[in-house]
C-alpha cells in the first residue's frame, strides 16, 4: 500500500496541486482511499491528515470505506425516477441484497445513490466502476447483478450494442446514445478540424482573433451569459507570466448533456477552440477539467489530444506560428456540482475542496494557481472556432440582437424524441415543445434546478439572454406528474447536498426553506408559509457563488408560478400551524416505558 | 375600568423567570395596582376562571401536559408572552434534544450513576402521567406567541418593562443591558 | 497615505487608502459595518455573509471587496439590516446555542451580533441538529454543536510549519470543522488558548477553562459589539 502511494505521489511529481489525481488513482486502485493510504500521502506531501481529508471529504466519488468490488451509482433525478427508478432501485437491493448507502457483506456490491449523471434522455442510468449503464430495466440488473456475484469482469457486464455516433469507437465503447437531433454549426459534419488553427491564424494577431469573437457578440454557453470576447481581452491584458486556458466540462446542472455529446462527436472541435484561445489570449496550457461521471470518456479523449498533437495541432509553433505554443491536459472532478462554478473549478484544479472564490479578483486576473485565465464553457470553445472561420460579422445572423448564435439544449423529460437539438436563439418554448414531440405539458424546468420552472401561459417565451436565459437544460413535465413531491424537493435535496457549505446562506436556507416545503407536503401548512418561503428565499442573494444564490430558485420559481398546486396543500381553517404532531412526539417514548398514549384528557 | 387580567405558569422550566418576576422588589406593589392576577403559581389559582388579557409563559414544551396547559393558555389569553430561553428555544431542557428519548430514559431510570434503588429496572409508565416528548419544544413551535422575552432569566426590568408596556400600550423601551441571553 | 480616494457610504462622504477592504475603510472613517468570519490582518473568506453591502444594485461581502475611487456602497438600508439579521437568526436555528451554557456567553461574537440586532426570537424553526463534541485532545474540546463555520481557526491556528490544526471536513450541511487527531494530541497549551480566543463563538474551549469572567465583565454586557468603532 505505501509503495503505491509512493508511486502515485511520485507520478505527480510530489506536486499537491495534483492531490485531485493522486486520491482518484488510489480510489481507483483499491475501491477506496484507507487510513493508511491517507497517512502515508500526508507525510509525503507535508500536510496533515485531516488537511487530506479537507479535499477528500469534499468530493462524492471519494470514500474512506471500501465501496465494493462493484460501485454501484444510481442517478436520482426527477427525470430517473420518472422513468422507473423506483423499480430499479428495488431490483438492485433485492437481488443484490443489499441496501443503497451501503456494500454487500463479502465486499462485492455496494449501492449509492448519485446526482445527474448527464443521461437525462436514457434514464435510468448508472455508473459501475466507471462505466455507464444506460435504459435500466429491472431485468437488465438482475443479469448485473448476477454477472457481478460471479465476479464477471466489467467489459462482460456490457452486453447490449453500443450507443449511437462515435460511441461504437474502440476507445469509448460506451453504451451511450449521442442522441443528436438537430444540428446546427457546431455539430454539423460540414467543418474539417484544424482548418482555423492551420488556414486562419497565420494571417490573423491574437488581438484580431479577440476581435471576431467580440464582433460575433457571443456570450458564455454554461449560463451566466459573460461576453466572451471581453473576457477573453481581458485576460490577454492581465499582466501574468503565464496564462491559462480552462474548459469547463463539468456539467453538473442536472438535466444537462449536451457537453457529453459534443466531447463525444465532436472533440477535435473543442480542442481546436482552447488552442485558439490559447493563441487570443497568449497561453500555452490549456486544461479541460471534466466531471468524474464522465470518466468513460478519458481513454478516447487523450486519443484525440495523443492524434492532434501528432497532426501538429498541438504542441510548439503550431501551424508554423513562431511561439504558437499549446498543449492540453486533462483534469477530472470526483463529483462536486459546485466545481462547475468557475472559481470553485480552479480551487479543484488546484487540489482543493471546491469552494468559491471571493471576487473580485476575478479569474481573468487571478486564476489558476494566481495566474492570468479564462474558463468557458465547451460549447463555447467549439463555437468560436466557427466564429473565427466565417468571421464575427457571419455569426451574427443567426439567433437574435441580444443572444446571437446558436445554442445546444439537453431536453428530456416527458417527451417523444429526448436528446440533443442546436437551434438558433429566439426559439421559442411553444416551438420547442413541438420540435420534440411533447405532447399534453405541464410545466418545463428551464435552465436546470436553479433556473425557472415555468408553465403554459409563458410558453410564447424566447430562449436568449433577456429573456429565458439557459445553459440548455430543459426538462419537460407532463400533467401526469407531482410538481411538489417528485421535483421540488428532488432539487431542493440536491442543492443542500450539493452547496460547498462556505457561506452560512446556502448552507442552512436551503435546509430551513426544504423543511418548511415538507411540511405543507405534509398537509400542515398556513397561509403564512408562502410568505415565509418568498421572503426566505431572499437571504441567499447574499450567497458568494451563482449555485447559492439560485438554490431556493426551485421553490421560489415554482411558488411564483404554480402558486396554485401551493395554496390546495395549505389548511383551509388554520391560520397557525408550525407541524408539531403531538401522537407522533409522544410514540417513542411511550413505546419505551410500555404504555399506550392516551390523548383524552379534554 | 377593570383592571387587565395576567395569567402565569411555567412549563418545563426551573421558576426561575418567576424569581426574576419577584425581583421586580417594591415595584411589585404597583403591579398590584395594575393588573389583576388569575390562573398562576403567584396567586396559586389553579385553572382559569375568566378571560385573561396577557399570559406569561415560562419554559419550554417536553411532555404532553406542557402541551395541554400551554394549549389553555391560548384559548384564555389574548396575548401569549415567551418569558426566557426555555420557553423561546427550549433552554437547558432541550440539550437532550440531540439524544434519543429511549437514551434519555434508560439513563434516568436504570443506567444512571445515581440509580440505586430501581433494581427491577421499572419504567414510570402509568397513564396518569404525562407523556414525554421526542424532544424539548419551543413554544412558538407549538402555538401562536404573539411577543418573547430572551434571558436566563430575563431580567427583572425586562419584565416590569414589557408588563408596562403591554398594559399602557406605551412602546416598550429596550436599553441594551436588558436583553441578554443569559 | 498618499494615495487617499474618496467613497460614499449611505450617502456619507469618506476617504480611505486605495485597496483597503470596505470593512476597514468604514472603521477608519467611524462606520460599523457587522462582521463575524473576518479578522483584522487574516485574509478574509466572505463565509457569514453578514458584511453584506449593495454597490451597483449586487450584493458583495464588504471583508473581501476592496474600496474604489467613487464607490457608493449602501449599508444601513432596512432591507440590508434585515438580512443581517436573518443571517444572525439563520446561525442561531442551525446550530444548538445554549447561551445559557455556554462558556463563551457574554464574550460571543454571534450573541454579541444577536443583541445588537435586537432578536427577540429567531423566525426560523430551531432545527436542533444532533452534533458530537470532540473531547479527544488532552487541551480543547470542539463543540460540533456551536461551530458557524468561520474558518477562521483554520486560516490561523497552524504549527511551525504551516500544518492546520484544524480543517473542514464533507461539505454543505453536513460540514464539520474538525481538530486533526494527531496535531490535537500535541497542541501546546499557547496555541490552545489562541484557538479559543480566535473562535467567534463557544465551539473552541480550552479544558478546564471556562466561566472566569463573571457576569457584567465580559465583553459583551455593557456595550454592543462595534462600539469601538466611532470617530
């Protein structure tokens, strides 16, 4: 155990920056990180136990405990239990025998619960020892499950065809659909990789390069809408001796895919997009820090960075630019939403527990490790490679004055064809509803959990930056399901998992504001409540980072616009009620001391 | 003009807010003057005999009688009033509240240090006492407490001053020596 | 002190070097602006969101955001009191704060904030959270029960070479601030006692210490926190 340690600290260079990739080799390695492999990974790094612990503790996929030969992740969003969860859930613990949050008593299988796992459009869907299971039927897990007790390796576990698009590749082999059902500029076939890089930068200066993307006017693809080519100047302003490039590719939001796809089809593409960042901004490391769900993904990706550096797309002077000089690596999370907020990504990067920064400083002038860098989106990446090739004024036609291009959206939920569509801004709801076939509609989640669940009387609205602003979640809600019960508190659970804990906001109203939605759930709310919740859901304005000041928006949103599914819960003659059930406070004690409650005494 | 009528108990508290009532000294002689006293340990009438403009509850709720009695209380009194830290948070009571209700029985009754003389391990089970709660309850958890009174105990100005307040209808003053939590 | 700017505050003119924090600009031109996470000197994190101030419509932690040249920063509207105090209230239910047996009352940053704020009550359920006490280092408890997370026992209390004695552990509402169990066995009795005295709260005691300054002496009894701060 301590010469593996070793091993690994030495592969890194002893560098603590890297203790992100140390802990995900040694989890990998034995199924979980011990107390001795911890002890031994603190002295050779100088840091105290607990110091380790700090980053370890912060991140899902990390374990102190074994979690079995088998690591079974079962996506929970709404979305999975719409489409059987609960009976896939069943059909593991029984024939696995064994509950979920623990490991099977020979150490076999162990059952956990997990966030999105980005397969909105082929739930349910888990994860086992990193490779993805999609369209669980409880058939299908009984063979699993059957398979894993006869220690089957995994590769044999994969029975079915392989998903659609390049996932038949030798290195993805994955049964992942791409699922892509419309396509527009960056996932059209029309484009031959390292045309920009090759044909368009010799005769184009980083500055003009910095003035196309600002020319094109677009803006960040994640969801906070920065304008990309200021962001970009920015940064090549920022005095630093280096400067980094960062693709965001932990899509955490939950309903959201579309990353998934385009590194799946199209890589190259985002490659080719850091290098023209690097170029604009004057970097010469370009990192894609990637989620851990996604782990699949890694063989085939280092083959497309291992075959554009080969092609020259990569590496020094590239396309002959004297002192064009650009490499990528690639950084894996270990299951933390939060790290998809940019400053907390760099903490991460930096082998750090995923907290936000205080800004300012802002990344472009300190990011990652005090350095100069700019952190997009992967769509981002991709589509400014296209904007460079056809120029700023071309990219302009398409979508609307305000949010102009063309956007990937992720749309599941209860609909005919769910996957991946790039239309144009300004596309509007009405439209898309049409477009995937979704039929008798309730509601539509816009923007994942922490954007606005909104319902028919504003589905005339517009996909853009004025108006429904979105990374490209959107996930469809038929009229048969429970808004309240089954998605509500489903992400409002997720935000108090998924909050870092930093600030007191998001660490504790997320749980007051949760507790308060149950207890109407429960039939004991008042009138009062509602008021409570809007008022509540206030304090976390004041949180640091976009997860916390948006992680009441499941309940503000619904709250404002499906009040009515609110107000048929609350007690029609009560005016207080703070849910204190006086036969279930006295069961406990009552059953200790062997009486049986009587509540006569009026 | 009769006088307004105050009503008074303490739950699971220590009668250390009525202590600090007490401690009022000389003034307790206007308070006579000012109001007239009905359900309460002060004048040990033991159930309400008419209707009470202010009731001061002390302490916290931990067993179904406390329930019981503090439901009365809002019946009878227009205006509830929380009188210190049990009653507003559960106090010193509710440092149980983060251990199991079974634990905390079985440490009272049989595996105490003090518990000599329960050999046979018997459990107080018989229906004429109250029953305990899971945990210590705030009042305002329970019913509706229109003011609160933060102290262990509140001090005695505190509540001459609310007292004043709520008869005369006058602002209540609240100079910050008197609010304190201990 | 040469390159002075100038600021508004509430509307209040004010001058203060270039790059100081709005937190100590306020100070230095007599405006108390809450703060609990933060310390003089240590360098701030925008954990307990009190400091909170508005510029340009957003809100931003005055302990982490430098002052500007014409910066209006708006700081004692009632919205703003209110959400300080909805914080204070928030820490309150989410923790279990015994004032009343707490060895830090009186000397507690929390309850000082509490006092100056007037709660009565906070307005949100007490949650009551079963927390354990770390009792295990022959010199401090950690009271998991008390901690507000402020990190600044982690920012400060180190050993000779840099090592934290005490660090965060799992995240959001099942976040903890722990004692490394080794560093905890041999933490001298100095470092101890600055551990206590850098906690805002009663979550860091030192044992066998506790409730030496009696009652109308401490801290906290005559005066509301700030009140060092005026021109």
């Amino acid at each position: 155990m301590e010469n593996t340690v070793k091993q690994i600290v030495e592969k890194y260079n002893s560098n603590r920056n890297r203790l992100m990739d140390m802990l995900i080799d040694i989890q990998e390695g034995e199924g979980y990180i011990s107390r001795d492999a911890i002890a031994t990974l603190s002295q050779l790094l100088d840091m105290s136990q607990a110091d380790v612990e700090q980053t370890l503790s912060f991140y899902h996929f990390f374990s102190t405990k074994p979690r079995g030969k088998y690591a079974v992740y079962l996506n929970n969003s709404p979305v999975a239990y719409m489409f059987g969860r609960e009976a896939i859930k069943e059909a593991f613990e029984k024939s696995a025998g064994v509950r979920f949050g623990e490991v099977s008593s020979d150490g076999k299988i162990g059952l956990f619960d997990t966030a999105c796992i980005g397969m909105n459009d082929q739930e349910p869907a888990a994860i086992i020892n990193n490779m993805v299971f999609t369209r669980l039927t409880p058939y299908r897990v009984r063979e699993l499950v059957k398979m894993m007790k006869e220690d089957k390796p995994i590769e044999e576990l994969r029975k079915e065809s392989f998903g659609d698009g390049k996932n038949y590749l030798p290195s993805l082999r994955s049964m992942v659909s791409s699922n892509i059902r419309r396509k527009g500029m960056i996932l059209s076939d029309d484009y031959h990789f390292g045309t920009v890089l090759r044909e368009k930068l010799p005769t184009l200066s980083p500055e003009g390069v910095i003035g196309e993307i600002k020319h094109s006017a677009i803006r960040g693809r994640g969801g906070a809408g920065f304008p990309t080519g200021l962001k970009w100047e920015f940064c090549r302003r920022a005095k630093g001796d280096k400067h980094y490039v960062v693709c965001n590719a932990d899509e955490g939001e939950p309903g959201t895919f579309k990353d998934r796809v385009i590194l799946t089809e199209k890589p190259e593409l985002v490659f080719e997009g850091m290098a023209l960042a690097g170029y604009a901004i004057g970097g010469e490391e370009g990192i894609l820090y990637i989620r851990y769900e996604y782990r699949y993904m890694k063989d085939y990706l280092e083959e497309v960075l291992h075959k554009m550096r080969k092609e020259g797309l990569l590496g020094t002077n590239i396309s002959g630019i004297e002192g064009f000089n650009f490499d990528i690596r690639i950084q894996f999370g270990a299951g933390a939403y939060v790290c998809g907020e940019e400053s907390a990504l760099l903490e991460s990067l930096e082998g750090k527990r995923g907290e936000p920064r205080d800004k300012p400083p802002f990344p472009v002038e300190k990011g990652y490790l005090g350095y100069p860098t700019i952190i997009n989106n992967v769509e981002t990446f991709a589509t400014a490679v296209r904007i460079v090739q056809n120029g700023g004024e071309w990219f302009t036609q398409f979508g609307t004055d305000d949010s102009t291009g063309t956007k990937i959206l992720s749309i599941s939920g209860d609909c005919m064809f769910p996957g991946v569509y790039e239309v144009n801004w300004g596309f509007n709801v009405e439209d898309m509803l049409d477009m995937v076939g979704a039929y008798d509609v309730q509601a539509v989640q816009v923007g994942g959990p922490s954007g606005t669940l909104i319902g028919p009387d504003e589905f005339h609205r517009t996909l853009g930056y004025s108006d429904l602003s979105t990374g490209g979640s959107m996930i469809i809600f038929g009229q048969q399901r429970n808004l309240l019960r089954d998605v509500v508190v489903n992400f409002m659970e997720f935000f108090i998992d998924e909050s870092c804990g930093s600030c007191s906001t998001c660490r504790n109203m997320t749980q007051v504001m949760n507790n308060k939605l149950k207890k109407i759930l429960a039939g004991k709310g008042v009138p009062n409540d509602l008021k409570d919740l809007q008022e509540w859901g206030r304090v976390l304005n004041a949180s640091r980072c976009g997860l916390g000041q948006t992680a009441a928006n499941p309940i503000i949103s619904s709250l404002k616009n499906f009040r009515h599914l609110y107000e048929t819960l609350l007690q029609k003659d009560k005016d207080f009620d703070e849910g204190f059930d006086l036969e279930k406070s006295v069961q406990a004690s009552c059953s200790y001391v062997g009486r049986v409650p009587v509540f006569n005494h009026h | 003009m009769s006088k307004p009528v105050v009503a008074t108990t303490s739950l699971a508290g220590c009668f250390g807010c009525h202590m600090s009532l007490l401690d009022i000294d000389e003034r307790i002689l206007t308070l006579i003057e000012l109001v007239e006293f009905n359900k309460s340990p002060v004048d040990d009438i033991k159930t309400f005999t008419k209707a009470v403009d202010i009731g001061l509850i002390e302490g916290g709720v931990c067993n179904s009688e406390n329930v019981e009695v503090l439901k009365s209380f809002r019946k009878n009194c227009k205006i509830l009033v929380s009188v210190g830290e049990c009653a507003i948070m559960g106090g010193l009571p509710a440092l149980r509240n983060g251990i199991p209700v079974e634990e905390c029985l079985h440490e009272a009754y049989i595996g105490g240090p003090t518990v000599q003389l329960n050999k046979d391990g018997i459990m107080p089970n018989d229906d004429e006492l109250p029953m305990l709660l899971d945990k210590v309850y705030p009042c305002h958890e329970i019913v509706k407490i229109d003011y609160f009174l933060p102290g262990c105990p509140p001090r005695a100005d505190l509540i001459w001053d609310a007292l004043v307040a709520l008869v005369t209808g006058d602002p209540m003053k609240l100079p910050y020596e008197v609010v304190k939590f201990d | 002190m040469s390159n002075l700017i100038k600021f508004k505050i509430d509307g209040k003119e004010c001058m203060a070097e270039a790059g100081k924090y709005i937190v100590d600009a306020a100070a230095d031109n007599g405006i108390y602006i809450p703060t609990l996470c933060n310390m003089k000197g240590v360098k701030p994190k925008g954990a307990c969101r009190i400091c909170s101030v508005r510029i340009n419509g957003r809100l931003m932690t005055s302990c982490t955001t430098p002052v500007t040249d014409g910066m209006e920063i708006e700081s004692n509207s009632a919205d703003i009191q209110d959400l300080r105090k909805s914080i204070i209230e928030l820490l309150f239910v989410s923790g279990n704060h015994f004032c009343p047996a707490c060895e830090k009352s009186g000397n507690c940053e929390l309850q000082a904030l509490a006092y100056r704020y007037q709660m009565m009550v906070p307005r949100y359920p007490y949650e009551f959270p079963t927390k354990p006490v770390d009792a295990s280092s022959p010199r401090i408890i950690k009271d998991q029960n008390r901690c507000i997370f402020c990190k600044r026992c982690i920012k400060t209390i180190k050993d000779e070479n840099g090592r934290s004695y005490f660090v965060f552990r799992n995240r959001g509402h099942k976040l903890e601030v722990v004692l490394d169990e080794e560093m905890g066995k041999t933490i001298d009795s100095a470092t101890a006692h600055l551990a206590m005295e850098n906690c805002p709260v009663g979550s860091i005691l030192v044992k066998e210490k506790g409730f030496d300054t009696p009652i109308g002496k401490r801290k906290f009894d005559k005066e509301p926190i700030g009140s060092d701060i005026k021109l």
